[in-house]
C-alpha cells in the first residue's frame, strides 16, 4: 500500500485563512492585544461544529480579524508551507482573500507583503514552490470586486490567477462576468468555487462566462450526466476536498464521497485540504482518509497526485518533471504509458 502522504503532489486548493490554527490565532491575538471570545485553544477548537458553509464561514471570518501586520500574514504563511512540506506538497497555488482583510483597514500591501516574503523564504528554505489566487467575495457586490482587482492590478507579483468563493448560494459566477472578463484581458487565469453547495448550473456559468481552467469543488457535478461528460471530454480539474465536504455537509460520510465516482468517470479530479485548521486535516490526511473510506487503489491515489501537477499552473518543463518522479516511484518508466509526452 501507498504512503499517500509521501506521494509528492500539488495542492491547488487551500485558503490561506483556513490554515490559521487555533494556537496561532491565540498567539497573534495576543501580541495584537485583541481579546479572543473564547477561553482557550480547546474551546475555540470545539466551536468548530459546522451545520453548512455559512456557519463556517462566519467562524472563519471571525478568526482572521486578528491579523493585522505583514508580520501576522507571515507567520500564517509560513506556518501552513511548512506543515504542506511535511506532506510532500511540492507545488502550492494558494487563494486568499483580500476583501475580508482591506475592509477592516488592512491595506493590501500589508497582506501580499507579508504573505509573499514567507512564500520567499519557503522557496528557499523548503524547495516548496507557490503561487496565489486572489479570490472574490461573491456574497460582496461585483463593484467591490472591481476595486480588489485594481488594487492586484498595481500589485500583482505572484498572483496568477482569480477566484470566487464565500458563500455560493444566491451568488451565481454569472454576477461577476465583467470582472472576470477584465482579470482574463489583464493576463489573470481564473478558476471559481462551484458546485459545492450550488447547483451544476453555476459550475456551467463557471465555465461559460467565467472561462475558467479549473472548478474548485465541483462535486456536485455529479448529479448532470452531460455536464460529467463535458468536464471530462474538455479535462477541466475539479479541486476536490472530501474532508472539507464531509465537515461542511455536503455529504454525509467520507464513505459517500463521489470522488472515487468523479475517477471512474474519466474526470480530471485532485485531493486538496480546503481550510486544513478547521476542517480536520491537511492534504496528505485527505489523501489517507479518502484512500481508506473509498478503497482507493495504489493507481488511483498515483492518478489523484499526477492529476495534481496536470492541473496546475506550473510551467511545462516543471510539469514535467513531477510527472516523470511519479511515474518512477509508480513501477518505473518501463511499465508506464508516457504515449502523451512523447
Ligand atoms: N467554500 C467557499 N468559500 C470558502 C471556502 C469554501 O469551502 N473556504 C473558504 N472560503
Ligand atoms: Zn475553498
């Protein structure tokens, strides 16, 4: 059997505010001298009983309103790469969430600043490399939208593409084509949180009015047969987070999940943590987790981590270079198809 947390993999779906563990939240709390509603790490972490995306969300926002400094937003950063490394990701495409953090005054600059000397030093230290994803609001108006993408447009090193998230529901791709369609001409790729709790259709707005190149979640793909047979005849990754789903009530159990379906149905699916610090794991736990509720065979977790660098934004020759890894550590290049590459 696989070690899966060993695989070396991508991931191209995790929000740097979700990596915010509850020690680290007290920690900077206390040096921001901002007094924290709950009495302890343990009491804060049992307060992460979540009913559907909004519940979490709102216990999300409220733990990074301690961040303030471009030293906060380091640590932060910092803190998730390293337990990433542990897991062999090598390739981090990470989102964060520049309205959540400018509409409390922090400027812009303070959060790139401080995330980026970390993905920096990460680069060097850790041979782990990242990109950012600079993520809408979509419960917020397409207008504040407009003026987070300004600001990236003044500020934009490392940011390769954007992305939409928060709460889904009422809040369709189809509300932000304008701000899409200026990120695409100003050179951004886009991606969007689609099909988690809403319907297949805003994954096919996604996909038609946002152009984007990947759909993070997806899952609820599954429930129209054509848009399956899009997504696979087109092979647009889906940036699954089966951790995520279960905490978050989109399915039941683990052992529900549809990723391994999403595989038998020729789709370009990945494993990813999501928000690692709440939801009960990071990605290689994904990973282990899946594999044991799902059966997932050595081939299929091999097929989750080369899908991980197929789907990324990483440069070819870069690309390449994991998939050949994986194919060595999968039984060596001679029993592997490389009928693609060559
Ligand atoms: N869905 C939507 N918005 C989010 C999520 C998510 O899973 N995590 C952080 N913001
Ligand atoms: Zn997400």
């Amino acid at each position: 059997m696989l070690d899966a947390r060993a695989l070396p993999k991508a991931e191209l779906h995790v929000h740097i505010e979700g990596t915010f563990e509850p020690e680290l939240i007290f920690e900077i709390a206390e040096r921001n001298r901002i007094a924290v509603p709950y009495a302890s790490v343990e009491a804060l972490r049992s307060a992460y009983d979540f009913t559907d995306l909004q519940s979490f969300l709102n216990v999300y926002y409220a733990g990074m309103s301690v961040l303030r400094t471009e030293r906060d937003y380091y640590d932060l950063t910092a803190a998730y790469l390293r337990r990433a490394a542990a897991d062999n990701v090598r390739h981090a495409e990470i989102f964060f969430d520049p309205q959540a953090h400018t509409a409390r005054g922090v400027p812009f600059a303070v959060v790139t600043n401080g995330i980026r000397e970390a993905l920096g030093d990460a680069e060097h230290e850790l041979g782990i490399s990242a990109q950012l994803i600079l993520c809408f609001l979509r419960d917020q108006s397409a207008a504040s939208a407009m003026q987070v993408l300004e600001a990236a447009l003044r500020d934009r090193e490392r940011i390769v593409a954007v992305g939409l998230d928060s709460g889904e529901v009422g809040n369709p791709p189809s509300k932000f084509e304008r701000v899409f369609e200026r990120a695409r001409a100003e050179g951004f790729l886009t991606v969007a949180h689609a099909g988690e709790e809403g319907p297949p259709e805003y994954i096919i707005e996604a996909l038609d009015l946002l152009k984007v190149s990947r759909i993070d979640h997806g899952v609820r793909c599954m429930e129209d047969a054509s848009l399956v047979e899009r997504l696979r005849r087109e092979r647009v990754p889906l940036t699954v987070c089966p951790l995520s789903n279960v905490r978050l009530k989109v399915v039941r159990r683990l052992e529900d999940h549809p990723l391994k379906r999403m595989l038998d149905a020729g789709l370009v699916a990945t494993v990813n943590s999501d928000d690692p610090a709440y939801f009960g794991g990071y990605v290689g736990e994904n990973y282990t987790r899946s594999a044991a509720a799902l059966s997932l065979t050595d081939a299929e977790l091999g097929t989750l981590a080369r899908n991980s660098f197929q789907a990324s934004f990483l440069d070819t020759v870069v690309r390449e270079h994991y998939l050949e890894e994986l194919n060595e550590l999968q039984g060596g290049p001679a029993t592997v198809s490389r009928s693609s590459t060559v």
